[in-house]
C-alpha cells in the first residue's frame, strides 16, 4: 500500500478515494468535508460530559464509555476533543495533539447486541465530529485514539516533585504544585463539569487509583468529614481528602505518588500518560441523557466497531496470490488504519514493513513487526499518523505472507 498525504488542512478533513493497482494504493482528494460548530446549534439542547484516555504499563489504553439515551428522533452534532486544562493561563495543554475519536453504537434488545453507526470524521483543528439523524434508543459513545501519540515515554525524569511540606509549628501542608494538580485531576473526574464529585464519580477515580470502590457507608463518613454541597464532593474537600491521606502516613507522599502515576503524571507533575477530553452532544428536539457506565480498554466493542467502519470506508485490497487475505485501509488527513481480513479456515502470520514511509508514526512503535490473523475474522492491523502534520508524510506498507 502506498499512500501520499499533502500536509494537513488543520481545519478540514478530506474524504478521498484510493485508485488500486497491482502493487500500489494511491490516495486522492476529490472532495473536502469541514466540521464547524453552526449558529443553529448553539440553539439545540446540550449536555457535556468530560473523560480520560489512560495508558497503562503495556501500552494498552483505556478510557471511560457511555450510554446515551435519545428520546425521539432527531438530528444531533457530536464532538470530542481533548480537554484543555490550563484555558486561565493561556497555555495550550501539551496533550492537544493527542487524536481523539468518538465511535456511536445503537444498543439493540441488549447490550451484548451493538450495532456501529457512525464515528467523528470530521475535524476542525483538534474538535472530530458527526452530524446526522439518531432515532430513538439507547447508544453508546466509545472514545477512540489511535495510540500513536499517546504513547510511553523514553526519557526518564529524575528530578521529583515536593507533595507535602510541614511549617514551623510541624503541620503538614501540600505544596502550591500538588495543589495545582490536584485541581486538575479534579476537574477531569467531575465528568459532568458541574463542579462537585458525585460518589458515582468519585468511584471511577477510586477504582483507577486503588482498584476499589467507595460504598455508601464510606461516602457518608467522606461528606461528614470533608467539605460537600448536596451530597457532593467539593473541590476543597477533595485536596482535604489527599491531605488527611498524607497525614495518615505522616507525610509519606509514597501513596499520593501511587495515584498521581494512576492518572498518567511523572515525578515532575508533568501529564505524559493521559489525555482528558471532553464530549459536547447537541440535539433539535430532545435533551440526551449520557451517562458514563463503564472505565475499559479500548478493545473489544472498540476493536470491532474499527473493524466495521473500516471495512465499509475504507478501501479493500487482496493480497498477492492469497485471495482469502484482504487488507483494508481507510484514510483521511488524520490518519490511515488497515485492517486485515481473514476468510481462510487456518490463522495466518503477516508480515509488515513501513521502512519507505516517511514523516509517519504507528501506534506500535515498530517499522517492522508482524501480526497474527485467527481463521475467518478480521484485526486492526495498525494505525499510522504524520510526525508533523504541516509536512507531506507517505504511508508506503510492504505486507507479506509468513505462514
């Protein structure tokens, strides 16, 4: 597969087709679509909730899921983008370039039953959207990222943050940064941006921090003793929660630290492994319900929905020789994803090259690696992305049959 992208139009996400050849795929861009957020949808009814892709030790990702529920039918705008965190300073958040995806699945007599709609195409800047009519049901959003910009990184950081601090008289104290932060981590958890945690919420932080849940007992002695409004964590209570950790530890930051690595920050409070966003859904006749149900890999219903809206979009080309091997690329200005299809009784082992691409980035890490493809399914093979999307990048994937 060969592919050549001009650089990116920040605001603009082309759709193309890809003419085929015996040894080559070349991308074309016949038309472009442009996401803009409309006056008319400033007048339809809007909820917003907030996330976090989070990445774990073997590179996996996972990020929180929704279900919405759509009264009637109606035309609705949907977007996802990370969220930016420090808007009072000015400071664009580094993580801004990190892709974001949302994939939109209809829930049909159960939730073991989803069915692919749609997915955010279209782009302006760092905001992927979909615009279209959803008829009543219950959906479910999955947030998607490609993985090849949030990713691990190589260069240690040796210098180590001060947590706590006591004065003269001996009380502890959190230091002016591990406040900061701890706002910030704040304002990822209150998923529903009302600004005060709800035990649901606050559950979601405990169980990627701890691996546990909160019950209703704990949550009561948590709002007798730390600063609540209606029956809600507030922002102060949450750093006089941190706070009283520390002290039961009598200044030992080694658990504070445990959940600042939990949600993605390094010894200097830096947010390498982590990207918050933050979904806006607008809908003309109904209001939606949305509601964050579950913190999961992005695998699974994920993979699959991927595999769907690849195989539908993309373009399908048969392996050389081996007409039960089709690899499927989808393309945009964003990003490329393949996806191979096996339709033979036997797995098989595929072997792929990206060594002539150029200003590109996988999300496996590797130029060269190989994959193993079960009888009669299909596999996200990779997804490629430009180094600097402001030059020309060329996706050129040598794929070869191992056994």
């Amino acid at each position: 597969n060969f592919i050549k992208a001009c650089p990116a139009n920040l605001w603009q996400c082309p759709r193309g087709s890809i003419s085929t050849s015996k040894n080559s795929s070349i991308f074309e861009f016949p038309k472009w679509h442009k996401l803009s957020l409309l006056p008319m949808y400033q007048d339809w009814q809007h909820v917003q909730s907030k996330g976090c892709f989070f990445l774990e030790e073997d590179g996996e990702i996972i990020s929180h899921q929704y279900r919405m529920q759509i009264a009637q039918r109606s035309m609705v705008y949907l977007t996802i983008k990370p969220l930016n965190l420090n808007q009072v300073e000015g400071k664009p958040s580094p993580w801004l370039s990190v892709d974001t995806a949302l994939y939109i699945l209809k829930e049909n007599e159960s939730q073991a039953n989803l069915q692919l709609v749609c997915f955010t195409e279209l782009r302006n800047r760092e905001v992927f959207g979909w615009t279209g009519e959803l008829g009543p049901g219950i959906y479910w959003l999955i947030p998607s990222t490609t993985g090849c910009r949030l990713r691990k990184k190589i260069k240690p950081v040796t210098d180590e943050a001060q947590l706590v601090y006591r004065d003269e008289t001996g009380e502890l104290f959190l230091t002016k940064e591990f406040k900061s932060t701890l706002s910030d981590i704040f304002e990822v958890i209150d998923l529903d941006g009302n600004g005060l945690l709800s035990l649901e919420e606050y559950n979601f932080f405990e169980l990627r921090t701890s691996g546990e849940k909160c019950d209703e007992d704990a949550w009561a002695v948590c709002r007798e003793n730390f600063d609540t409004k209606r029956n809600e964590l507030t922002r102060q209570g949450f750093m006089d929660l941190n706070l009283m950790e520390a002290n039961d530890r009598e200044g030992d930051p080694c658990d504070l630290w445990v959940t600042l690595h939990s949600m993605g920050y390094n010894k200097a409070l830096e947010l390498t492994e982590a990207c918050p966003f933050v979904i806006d859904t607008y809908a003309e006749k109904c209001k939606p319900k949305i509601k964050a149900v579950h913190m999961e890999a992005c695998s699974g219903q994920l993979e699959k929905a991927i595999c769907k809206s690849v195989l539908s979009n993309g373009d399908a080309k048969v392996m050389d020789g081996y007409e039960n091997i089709i690899v499927h690329t989808y393309s945009c200005d964003t990003w490329i994803t393949s996806v191979i299809e096996n339709k033979s009784d036997e797995k098989v082992i595929i072997h792929i090259n990206n060594e002539l691409s150029k200003n590109c980035v996988n999300n496996r890490g590797l130029n060269i690696f190989a994959v193993e493809v079960g009888p009669k399914s299909t596999m996200v093979c990779q997804h490629v992305m430009p180094l600097n999307e402001r030059q020309e990048w060329i996706y050129y994937c040598i794929y070869s049959l191992i056994s």
